[in-house]
C-alpha cells in the first residue's frame, strides 16, 4: 500500500505558493493606493486650492507699497507679531532667518514676511531697524491699523491689545504660516516646534 501523505504535500505546495504571490500582490496593491492618494492630497493643496488669504496694501520697512504679492512670487514664511514683544517674536525670527541662511547655502531660498499686529507703535523706521539686525531678506509690515486689522483677519490671525498699567503688550497667533510660490497654503510652523522637524517643512517648502 501506497502512503498517501507525500501526494498530499505536493497539491498542498502550489496552493501556498498561490497565498504568497496573492498577499504579495495585496500588499503591492495597497502601496501603490497609499502613493497615489498622497500624491493626490499633495497636489489639492499645492495646485487645487487658491491663493491664501485677501488682497491687501500696506508698507515695508522701507514705506514701500506691499501688496499680496510679495506672498505670490516665492516660498514664503509668513509671521504676526511685533517689536516690542519679549520672546515669542525675536525667537520665532532669528530662529526663521537660520533656517533661510542654511537653505541658502543649498541653493534654495524663501522669504520671510514679519507683520505687525502692532502698527500703532511699529513705524516702517522701528521694523527695519529691528529685523536688520537678523536678516537682510526680511519684509517687515506695517501701515494705517484698521488696514492692518483688515489683513489679519483675511490671514486667519489673532491679535488682541492687553493693557499694563500706563503700557500694553499684544496677544497673537504664533504660528508660522506657510505659503508656496504662488501663495498656496501648505503648512504651519509652531511656536517651540522640533528644531529637525520646522527644517524639514521648509524644506519641502522650497521643493513646492
């Protein structure tokens, strides 16, 4: 009498093979979808969506009209924020005017544009003062306050004056907008972010 069992071991060998090509082929299947719906999300944000925030005309730190346009030519850093605020602002600046020098050095490039959400004591003399001293590659943005106002709130930034004593200091939003080259939306920096990780979105910022 024949043992069976080794009859049994060959018809069962083709069907594991089969299991295998078919979870690999599953697995290639799901990649490849993962890949292309990233590359459809990337492309809504960097080519389907319109230019960030409104129209708007203000000063630079040179009493040089500035338009949304400055947002529109190349990758931009965009920050709210004023001189006389004691940490959030210098930090987030000099931190931004490193990261611009570095890329720099690569061949790549973005601008940074400083808003004041304090134009009542921001003059387009006190601006240039203050972000020459981190960079040459700085815009600084001041103007009449209610247009100032206007071009927060068309930016989706907070401000809020807070009163002391015979002084004030301002509240605002302190996150780093993100916008590539044709003024598109792409991503925030936060306040106190990884140092690796604020490198990294830049530098895909440039890439856009």
């Amino acid at each position: 009498m024949t043992d069976p069992t080794p009859r049994k071991g060959r018809r069962r060998l083709p069907a594991m093979r089969f299991a295998l090509w078919f979870l690999v082929a599953a697995v290639l299947a799901l990649l490849v979808l993962v890949w292309t719906f990233g590359r459809a999300e990337m492309a809504q944000v960097t080519e389907g969506a319109d230019p960030y925030g409104t129209a708007f005309t203000l000063v630079d730190q040179n009493g040089a009209p500035v338009t949304e346009a400055v947002l529109r030519s190349r990758p931009t850093a965009l920050f709210f924020g004023f001189t006389h605020c004691p940490d959030v602002c210098p930090t987030t600046l000099y931190e931004l005017s490193g990261y611009q020098k570095a890329l720099k050095e690569k061949g790549e490039s973005f601008g940074i544009v400083f808003v004041t959400v304090d134009p009542e004591r921001d003059t387009p003399e006190i601006l240039k003062t203050y972000v020459s001293a981190l960079s040459s590659d700085i815009t600084a943005v001041t103007g009449a306050p209610d247009a100032v106002a206007a071009m927060l709130k068309g930016y989706g930034a907070y401000s809020r004056k807070v009163e002391q004593g015979d002084d004030y200091t301002m509240d605002h939003t302190a996150s780093v907008i993100l916008l590539d080259r044709t003024g598109r939306f792409v991503g925030t920096i936060a306040y106190g972010e990884d140092p690796k990780t604020a490198e990294g979105k830049l530098e895909r910022l440039v890439t856009l």
